[in-house]
C-alpha cells in the first residue's frame, strides 16, 4: 500500500510474444491519508459504506494520475493508449476454506475500472480475481499464466518468486506446457516485516530500507520455529493469503512472544525476515521440489530490494542460483505492472488468462471486468 506502480508497454496480439517492450515505469506514493485510510481498513479497522465508498474513488483517482504520469514520462500521447489493465488496491481477500465449511468466498479491489476508464478515457480492464473465485478458485495467484507466457525456458526449470506484502511463487518446469505449471501463495512477504518495523521504529520512513535493521540483528530460531505451527505453511496448494493470515493480529502475536523472549529491535526484524525467507524455502521442499529440480530463482517485488531477504534467500535454495528478475529484461519493481498489462491483454482478446490449477478453480476463464473508454 506505499503507492501506485505504473508501466507503459508495448505488446503485439499474439499469444507466443514473449518480449513485451517496456517504455516507461513510474511509482508514485499514495496521498498520505489515503494511505493511512487504506492500511485501517486493510488491517480491520471497521469503515461504513459510505467511508469505503469515497476510497474507491481515492484509488481510481491515484490509479488514473498515474496512467498520466507513466504516458508523460514515456513520451505517448495518453488518448493513443489502448488499454489499462489495474489489479486494484486490495483490502480484503477471503479465499475458499480448504476444509470446506459454509464460509463464503469473497475479494475486494478498490479503484473501479468503470471509473479509472472515466477519468482516462481509456479502456480499463480490472476486477480480476472474481470470476476465478465464482467457480471454487482462489482468485489468487494470477501472475503465474503472465509468467508462463513470458519467463518459461527450454533449457532450465525456473521459479518466479514475488515478494510483495505476500510472497508468491511460479514454478516453470524446463519446456513445461501451462497444465505442468505449479504457483501459489507460500505465506508472508513485507508485511509481517513491514508492521513491526512501523510499530518498532514509529518516526522512521515506514519499512527497513534494505533491510539495514533486520541485518543488524541476531534472527531467534526458536521463535520462528514456533510460528510454522500456523496451519497455513502445512496447507497444500492451491492457497492463497493475505492480511486475514498474516496481517496485524498475526505481527501483534509476533512482536508480543519476541518482546517475552527478550528480544531486541533488530532481533525481532531479523526473525522476522528469517519466517518469512524459510516459508518460503519449506513451501519449494514441500511442494515442488518433489516435483523436479530447481536450477534458478528470480526475485521481485519490494523483498528482492531487501537484502537481509536476500541472503537469506540464498542459503534456502543453494545450489540453486537466485537472482533478480532483472535479468529476463523487466525491472523487479514494474514486473507486476507488466503481468497485468498482459493479463488485461488476454481479456481484450477473449482468450484465458488464468491456470486454474494454480487458483483451484473448476475451469478455465477469462478474468477482468472490462469498462469501455470515452473513445471506444
């Protein structure tokens, strides 16, 4: 929730381009009381109908400043832009309980398409996760079919790790056909991180700039250990989270066993990181090591700019190379940006933009809400 993310890109209509051209990127923050608005009701402060209502427009606002700063800073006339793909601002994801149960399902994006295409006049499509969800997915992960068309190789099996507020992974067995691709949410990103840093330096900019803080202390395995009791790191994929798993209750819990354990700041910012790298490293040994070999990790997301994560990193997946997705042309920071643009594309075209084994869904669809543009 720090901003907005914005790529300008190129793409053709076929479905086997693999090289979309990226022509300017842009992260612009979120108005302080948006931001502040967001996160309240991200980590469940209760809002009213109407006090959500006025986010959604905030978001659609933010999000179509945004397309204009991007078509400035790559030199396109914005009325030339064809589309917008916008995940939206996530505030609530409530996926299918994987012991079944009569909880419903339920997503919620703020920043709706229908009004980002008013305020640009472009094409908008968004609303992704919902169809996904309607018929038994998750809604989540949805990165991993841009992945596919994208980053998949002939000569070496690869997983694409984002580290956002939640990490999620795509595993790309070498020459592998979409029904052989393997992604889902393997738990914590930032944002058990990101919380205590908030609460434990209060007057600093709001995350630990790579991660500075958490390499200067002394990770405590016994504490970490005791967080993989958590039901979610022993769930089979397909999973998915967010700030119902591991939001404020689930950081509170952290920092309050730490504190009683006589950890210091840093100490607790270093386990912090040290959860979140080895649930990742468990989820690959549980879940797709068994399924083949590994032979290189590329890193986006806000994580791979945080180097305690890093060389954490690196010791969870030795031998295996780990390396920033920078290297396959897109920057780590536009990466999903991009996927969205291609995912949006796909639903231009009618055709499916999903892998349902990833989501858990019953079939295949094409995902996103499509609102027409002033000129369309």
């Amino acid at each position: 929730m720090d901003g907005v993310d914005a790529a300008l890109v190129k793409l053709r209509a076929s479905w086997t381009d693999t090289s979309p051209e990226l022509l300017a990127f842009k992260s612009q923050p979120y108005p302080d009381e948006l931001r502040s608005e967001l996160s309240e009701l991200a980590f469940g402060e209760r809002r009213t109908a109407d006090e959500i209502a006025t986010l959604h427009t905030g978001v659609a606002v933010s999000f179509a400043n945004s397309f204009f700063a991007v078509c400035n800073a790559g030199g396109v006339d914005s009325k030339t832009v064809d589309f917008v793909g916008s995940h939206g601002q996530t505030v609530a994801h409530v996926p299918p309980s994987p012991e079944g149960g009569s909880l419903i399902s339920g997503t919620l994006q703020l920043g709706p398409p229908g009004m980002i295409a008013g305020l640009t006049g472009v094409t908008t499509v968004g609303d992704f996760r919902c169809a996904d969800m309607a018929v038994g997915g998750q809604g989540a992960p949805l990165a991993p079919y841009a992945d596919y068309l994208l980053r998949r190789s002939d000569s070496e099996s690869r997983i694409i790790l984002n580290i956002g507020g939640i990490a999620n992974l795509t595993y790309l067995p070498k020459g592998c056909g979409v029904d052989e691709v393997v992604a889902f949410d393997t738990g914590p990103g930032n944002m058990i991180v990101d919380e205590l840093y908030r609460v434990l330096y209060p007057d600093q900019e709001g995350f630990d700039r790579s991660g500075a803080r958490a390499k200067a202390g002394v990770p405590s395995e016994s504490l970490v250990e005791r967080f993989f009791e958590f039901t979610f790191f022993q769930q089979k994929p397909p999973k998915s989270a967010g700030h119902r798993e591991f939001g404020t209750r689930f950081a509170w819990e952290f920092l309050s066993k730490a504190e009683a354990d006589g950890l210091k700041k840093d100490d607790i910012l270093a386990s912090a990181v040290v959860l979140t790298t080895r649930s990742i490293g468990k989820a690959v040994r549980d879940f797709v090591e068994p399924l083949g070999e590994v032979d290189k990790v590329f890193l986006s997301g806000g994580g791979s700019r945080n180097d305690a994560m890093v060389e954490q990193l690196k010791k969870e997946f030795a031998p295996a190379k780990v390396l920033s997705i920078d290297e396959l042309g897109i920057p780590a920071e536009a990466k999903e940006a991009v996927d969205f643009a291609v995912l949006a594309r796909e639903a231009i075209l009618s055709r499916q933009n999903v892998i349902p084994r990833a989501t858990g869904a019953s079939k295949p669809s094409v995902l996103g809400t499509i609102a027409l543009g002033a000129e369309s």
